[in-house]
C-alpha cells in the first residue's frame, strides 16, 4: 500500500489539528486541577452545611418534643404552669402525684406503675 499522499493544505492543517490538540490537553489538565479544586470547595461546604443543618434538625426536634411533653402536661388549673410527676417511693409500693411547677397545684395521689407516663 502506498503512502497516501499529502498536498500542502493537508499538512498545514495537520500541523494545525496536532498543536490545537497539544493546546487542548494542556487545557484539558488546568481544567481537571481547577475541577479537583472546587470539588474539594464544594465539597467542604457541604460538609459545613450538613453539619449546620443537622444541628438545627437536632433543636428543632428537641425543642418540638419539649414543647410535646409540656403541651400534654400543660396545668389545668393556671395554664402556664407544667404538672410534673413526683413519685414517692414508699416500703411496699410506689406513689405518685403531679405538682404544677407554676401554681403548685397537686393532683390526688394514685399508685405507680411503670406505665405512669410525665415529666420529672
Ligand atoms: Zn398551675
């Protein structure tokens, strides 16, 4: 087979198509550093952001499962104030009674059980 052979216009825009490539490689490996670059940046936020958001997160569900509890055991005598559960242990059993922590209003004291739910 024989060489197929080249005019002038072909080898001057081989010439052309071999620098335009050598250019574009160069390009190519800036490019790849510059990416390498911003994703650790990016990545970094992310990083930040997450840790923000979840700290939120946690608040927000602590405080929602705070005001959950006081919403439940709100006082019915003063409205402000939170009934807490005050467990005495006596020799054979155990007792308890809420106490409003606003207006100190007890509620009659029954027998506990482990089923007895409230806010300490
Ligand atoms: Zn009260």
């Amino acid at each position: 087979m024989s060489k197929p052979r080249m005019s002038g216009a072909d080898i001057e825009l081989f010439e052309r198509l071999k620098r335009d490539n050598k250019i574009l490689k160069k390009q190519v490996a800036a490019l790849r550093r510059e990416i390498q670059r911003l994703d650790y940046d990016h990545i970094d936020d992310l990083v930040k952001s997450q840790e923000e958001s979840g700290t939120t997160e946690e608040k927000i569900e602590y405080k929602s499962k705070n005001e959950r509890e006081r919403e439940q055991w709100v006082c019915f005598e003063c409205n402000k104030g939170i009934l807490k559960l005050v467990i005495i242990n006596k020799p054979n059993e155990k007792i308890y009674f809420r106490k409003c922590d606003n207006c100190g209003k007890r509620t009659r004291t029954k027998k506990y059980t482990k089923d007895v739910k409230g806010i300490e």
